[in-house]
C-alpha cells in the first residue's frame, strides 16, 4: 500500500544533553563555550511550466563560510518527444548578515546536458524565513525550466574556543543498520580513520542498479576540544521508495563526545523503512 508522504529525515545524536551539559567545564584546560549562529536551510522543487517534478525537494543547509553545494538530474520538459536528462548544479555563495536583517546569499544554477552547451544564472535573495521565490533557470521554446526555492532560518549552537587542536588523529567506527518500522538490523561495520580539518567519505550502495539505494557520507571533523569533537557530516544520494526515485541531500553539524555515538537515520513511509549510520570517534 502506498503513502504519499514526505520523506523524512531524522538526525539523532545520542547523547547530546549530557554533552551540552558537559560544555560547562574544561576538561582540557582551553576557554570553552557554546556560541550561537545562523543557519539558513534551502528547499529546492524544480518545476516545469505548471506541472510539478515528480521529486523530493532538495535540501541545502548553507555553510557559514563555504555556502553550500547540490545537483541532481531531471527529466525536462514534460512532452516525450523533447524530453531528455538534464544536470541541474546548485551552488550557493555563504550567506552575509552584514546587509539588512534576515541576511542576502548568492545562488549560482548551472543546467548542462543541452545541444547548446550549459546555461548559467546567477540570482541574488534576500533571506526570507518561510518565503519561497521562483527563478527560471532556463526555457527552450515555450518550455521553462523553473526552481521553486523555500527559505527557512534556525539557530545552532558551535563550539567556540581559540585553542583548537589542529591536525588531531581521529578513528570513526561506523555501522550501518538497515531499519523498518521498530526493527532494525545490522548490515556492515567500517573503521575510518581521519585527521581535523580533513574529510572521510563512505559510499553505500546495494544492487549497482539506477534504482537501488546509494548514498554518500562525507564526515569531516573540525575540531577537538578535551573530550569533544566536532564533525560536519553531509549525505547525499538517492532512496527508493514506493517505485519512485527519491533524492537525498543533507548537511548536520555534530557535537560528539568521546565513545558516544552519533547517528543519520534516513527513512521514509508510514512506518518508517530506510537505513541508519552510526559513528563512534575515538580520539
């Protein structure tokens, strides 16, 4: 039986009120605190004259100083005897809160897999909580190709503190758990090794078919302070669900202790069904 329901994306860092709690004290002798910035989250619906794609938004959460990074590939326009694939890229400049309240960020479209090679458009915004703009990227004929792009705002707590360790070796031990619904079963375990500052990636993928699941993992731990450690994490890949091709991009930024696990559930449907990753550093 199918439900027609959002996907959903849980990120559930075990263990987190102790650590919070934890941030009080300086275990290592560094001036630790818990500081306070602004994330601005996109959701991006690609549409074709009135007809919605039949995909997941996307989602970018953008990096206070790197911006934020998304593709995906998109069957356009919606009559067969011109349809074709086309590569959309999304990059988006880091938001500036210099400006006026609610901030402005730049947002770079690229559409490659056309006749006439690919087309560009830069559009700046105003960051609006809970607004949604459109910005047509592209139209052949009397076919637009156009981005339905939803804004929203949330304030994170960082870890501040001006004695970061740099260059510390750090081991991920990961486990990936295949759920549905209350069950939930393990598949593989990895262990990873990294330094802060320097990225790991895990590449998940059953069946090597167009649609099976595939997801990527990126984990780049940014910085160690006593007993804490804090990682970046983005996720991006695809998920069936119910015969259709969902796509899946997130960006989370972790506050891990030492041994204590974090985890990435990503499921969808009514119960839920889909696959959770679990990290443990050791450090």
């Amino acid at each position: 039986m199918s439900h027609p329901l959002s996907p959903r994306l849980f990120v559930l860092p075990f263990g987190l009120l102790p650590l919070l709690v934890g941030l009080s004290f300086n275990p290592a002798g560094a001036q630790v605190e818990l500081g306070r910035s602004t994330v601005v989250s996109l959701e991006i619906s690609p549409l074709t004259g009135e007809a919605r794609v039949d995909t997941l938004p996307l989602r970018i959460e953008l990096d206070p100083v790197k911006g934020g990074h998304q593709e995906f590939v998109l069957v356009w326009p919606d009559n067969p005897a011109t349809a074709r694939e086309v590569t959309v890229t999304l990059t988006a400049d880091a938001p500036k809160f210099d400006q006026r309240p609610g901030g402005t960020f730049r947002l770079t479209t690229t559409v490659t897999g056309l006749d006439d090679g690919p087309v560009e458009t830069r559009q700046e915004f105003w960051v609006q909580d809970g607004g949604t703009s459109l910005l047509e990227v592209l139209r052949v004929a009397d076919d637009p190709l156009t981005l339905a792009i939803r804004m929203s705002t949330r304030e994170v707590p960082f870890v501040a503190n001006r004695g970061t360790e740099v260059g510390v070796p750090l081991t991920l031990n990961l486990e990936i758990h295949r759920i549905e619904g209350e069950s939930s079963t393990r598949l593989e375990t990895n262990r990873m090794q990294t330094f802060v500052g320097q990225p790991v990636s895990y590449s998940f993928d059953l069946g090597g078919q167009p649609d099976s699941p595939a997801l990527r993992l990126t984990f780049r731990p940014t910085r160690v302070i006593g007993e804490i450690v804090e990682i970046v994490v983005d996720a991006n890949g695809k998920l069936p669900v119910d015969g259709q091709l969902r796509l899946i991009g997130t960006r989370e930024t972790w506050v891990a202790s030492r041994g204590v696990a974090s985890s990435l559930t990503i499921a969808e449907g009514t119960p839920p069904a889909g696959y959770r990753f679990m990290v443990t550093p050791q450090f």
